[in-house]
C-alpha cells in the first residue's frame, strides 16, 4: 500500500462516474492507505467542480469526517513556501492548490500525489526532485 496526497481532479473524478478516469481513480483509491491527504483550496476546487453533483458534496464531507481524507496543511504555516512556488512556476501557471499540494510533498516526503494533472510532471520538490506521482500515464 501507499501514502497518497490527492488533487483535485482525482476526488471529482470518483464522485462523477461520467468522468473519463472514473474507475481508474476508484481502483487506485482502493490501493492506498487511508487517511489520503488533501489541503483546503483542494477541497473548495473539488467542491466548486462537483456543484452539479449536490450528493457528492454530501458524500466527500463524510469523506472528512470518518478519517478517510484528512486535511494535512495550513496556508498561514507556509506562506513564504507557497510565494516561492507560485513565483517559480508563474509560466505553468500554478494554482493555489498545486502550490500546497508541491509543499505537503516537500514535509509528508514518503507521500506520492494522486493525480491526473500533467503539471505535476513539471513539478519539483525541493527545488529539484521530482514528485512520486500516481497518475493515469504512469509516471
């Protein structure tokens, strides 16, 4: 098994069975240690994407409340982290989120990321690493 972060495209992708990666997100999730983690502006991009899905809202605030996902980061903690990122990556461009997701890799290290966002293959860690990725190319 393995420890995951989730972005948001996995979480949208499990609630919405006409999503493309519907069941290749639903067999991974099933592979990975429980809690995943996630930070706020994840969850407020899955829910703002799900907003057609009104039970789905429901279902991943259950989610957070068995322990299932666990908010794992605090913004006002890495702020200058955050503005290093989003400054480094300003081309890509980054979101809020991507930026969180990048540092809870940097301090839950032996976490992979759950993904299916190509920028994440752009990505480092450290400045330099490159992030363990699950993601539907493979890499």
């Amino acid at each position: 098994m393995t420890a995951a972060i989730d972005d948001t495209g996995p979480l949208v992708a499990f609630f919405d069975r006409a999503e493309q990666h519907h069941h290749w997100v639903a067999a991974r999730i099933e592979e990975l240690d429980a809690p995943l983690l996630v930070c706020e502006p994840v969850l407020a991009e899955t829910m703002y994407l799900l907003a057609r899905h009104s039970r789905a809202h429901d279902a991943l605030l259950d989610l957070l409340q068995n322990g299932a996902l666990s908010v794992a980061f605090q913004i006002d903690e890495n702020i200058a982290a955050l503005r290093k990122l989003l400054q480094k990556y300003r081309d890509t461009p980054m979101s809020l989120a991507d930026a969180c997701i990048v540092r809870m890799t940097e301090i839950y290290d032996r976490h992979a990321v759950l993904t299916l966002d190509s920028d994440f293959l752009v990505y480092r860690k450290h400045g330099r690493a490159s992030l363990a990725l699950i993601h539907p190319t493979g890499q």
